[in-house]
C-alpha cells in the first residue's frame, strides 16, 4: 500500500529542524566529541541524532525546548554509538581536531584564549563521565536541571551536585589559586 506524501506540517517541521540543525551542527559535534572522544565518531553520532530526530518531526510542535531536545537525542545517539561492539576501542581525540570558533583578535590575545581553551578542554576532559555529562548537557544542550535528571533517571539534588563539582573542578583549573612560590 503506497505511503501518503508529504503534509505541509511535514515540510514546515521538516525545514525547522533542518535549520536547526544546521544552526547549531558544530556545537553539537563538538559535544559529542567530548563524549565520544574523537571527531569521526562525534560527527557519526550526531548524523545518527539528526535521522532519529528526522524520523519523527512530526512530533516538533509539541517539543517545548527544540535544542534541547536535539542535545538530548545526540547525547542518547552518543550512548549508544559508546555501548555497540563495534566501536569499543576509541581513537584518541587529537589536539588540532577540536572545533574552535574563529575571530579576529590580537595574536597576544589569540595565544591568551589559545591557552584558556587548552586547559578548559583538558580540565573537561578530566572529568569524570557523570558530570562531564551533566555540565555538557547544562552549558551546551541548554537543558534544565529537571531535565538532565529526567534524562539520566536521577534526582534534581544529585545532578545539581555532580554540575557544582564539575564547575568547581573547571574554575580551579582555569583560575588556579597562586602557591607560595608566586608571592614574590
């Protein structure tokens, strides 16, 4: 039996997402990088978010929050890219793979947030997975708290705990407090 065509809520919802798509692509990589650990497979998984989200467009205007819920299908679409036999053994993530918006600035200033952003990505890197999960999902999928502990099946309290530790974490290595040794 032959499929209906498209309605015309199928190709608004349709260009809505694909525009969101196209909007926020790198960020999203990016994220999924963190996760995942390497750029080819950040950008599988993030193919693999768009088509889940693509198969049911039909649902966007109920969606409250559409990045989010984008965030959200990635990150699950990530889970399981990490959990399938196939792709077990990760590559490593190299240094000059990472996506890093460009700017016009300084060469003192570029090499200043050169710096900044080597030591925010290895301070993210370091974390561990609960809360690199939770400060991603909050600073990139712009999901609420409520939403992150619905998504991971856990408390509002414990999600909030695991984001102040990863936050914790992160200040004191980008904001080192001065040792004895640099009180001159």
């Amino acid at each position: 039996m032959p499929q209906p065509g498209p309605t015309p809520n199928d190709r608004t919802d349709g260009a809505a997402l694909l525009a969101l798509f196209n909007e926020i692509r790198d960020e999203l990589v990016s994220t999924l990088q963190y996760v995942l650990g390497n750029a080819d497979d950040a950008q599988d998984a993030a193919q693999e978010a768009f088509m889940k989200c693509w198969r049911v467009r039909h649902t966007l205007p109920e969606i409250q929050n559409l990045r989010a819920w984008v965030f959200r299908v990635g990150l699950n679409a990530a889970k399981d890219f990490q959990r399938s036999a196939w792709n077990r053994k990760s590559r490593p993530l190299p240094e000059d793979e990472l996506i890093v918006p460009a700017r016009e600035e300084s060469p003192g200033q570029a090499m200043d947030d050169q710096e900044t952003l080597e030591r925010l990505r290895a301070a993210i890197a370091g974390l561990r997975p609960e809360e690199k999960e939770v400060f991603l999902l909050r600073q990139n999928g712009e999901l609420t708290y409520e939403q992150i502990a619905e998504l991971r099946g856990a408390p509002v309290g414990t999600v909030k705990t695991q984001m102040r530790t990863a936050l914790q974490k992160l200040r004191k290595i980008l904001h080192p407090e001065p040792g004895p040794e640099d009180d001159s």
